[in-house]
C-alpha cells in the first residue's frame, strides 16, 4: 500500500510541475516574446520633395545697449526650398529678405534671439523660416541654413 501511494503522489507532482512549467512558458510566449502579427506596422514618412537653395544677402543688424550700439550681427543664411517653387521664391526675394531683415532686426532688440550676448542659432532658424514663410507661403521654405554667423563688438 506505502508503494501505491508514493507512486501516485509522483504522478500528482510529476502533473503539478508539469502544468506550472507548460503556463509559464505560455505566460512569457504571450507578455515577453514579440510577435509579428501584434507588432504595429511602422509607416514610414512621406518622402521629402526635392529641394533647391536660394542663397540670401548677409543680414546685418546691430545690437542696440542702453545708450549705443554694442555690436554688429552678421547671419548670412540660404533658404531650403521646394525645388518647384524656387523660380517664385527668388522673383519674391527682395520681399523675403526685407521680411527676414525686419524680423532679425526685432528679435535682436528684444534679445528673443540672443543668450547672454551670444546669438542662439536655432532661435534665429525658426525666426528666419517663420517670417520667409509669411511671404512666400506655408511649406514653401523646408530649412533655413545658417552658413556664418558673425558677432563684432564696439
């Protein structure tokens, strides 16, 4: 009778241990294993037009303190176009360099562009593309590239 029962109480812990392992394995198939049916499909980006440059005059401005000019800003930057719209953009430049003249002028005197007395490139990147795009349109100009930017102290 001893024998019978150590045999049955194998098997119940031979089943036991067998059902804990077979759900464990499911358990980490299901919440750790990636599957390809459930991974969400990536999509990729529209591909980016092409684009052409239109190179701009430098922009000069200076920097006005209490009571003088303390220095002179030079940016001279190129505009990343739409290569379609490149023919339209450089008939409208003047508009567009006098917009970006302005604006440049403006964000230096209330310092939107500057950290401490240095110029913030990325500042004057969004500024430049902003006011480009008030003229020739949204999503015409893809970048502005900032090519030198000069600060001379007086």
């Amino acid at each position: 009778m001893g024998v019978i029962k150590a045999v049955i109480l194998l098997v119940l812990g031979l089943l036991l241990l067998g059902g804990a392992g077979f759900g464990g394995w499911m358990i980490y198939n299901k919440y750790f294993v990636e599957h390809e049916e459930s991974a969400p499909k990536k999509e990729e980006p529209p591909p980016k037009p092409p684009t052409g440059f239109v190179r701009m005059a430098p922009l000069v401005v200076p920097a006005i303190g209490t009571q003088k000019v303390e220095q002179f800003v030079t940016v001279v930057v190129t505009l990343e176009v739409v290569l379609d719209k490149v023919p339209y953009v450089q008939a409208r430049q003047p508009l567009v360099y006098d917009r970006c003249l302005s604006t440049l002028y403006a964000a230096v005197d209330d310092r939107s562009v500057m950290t401490g007395n240095l110029v913030n490139i990325i500042a004057v990147k969004e500024k430049l593309a902003a006011a480009a795009a008030k003229v020739v349109g949204e999503g015409v100009v893809q970048n502005v590239l900032v090519q030198v930017v000069t600060q001379r102290n007086l």
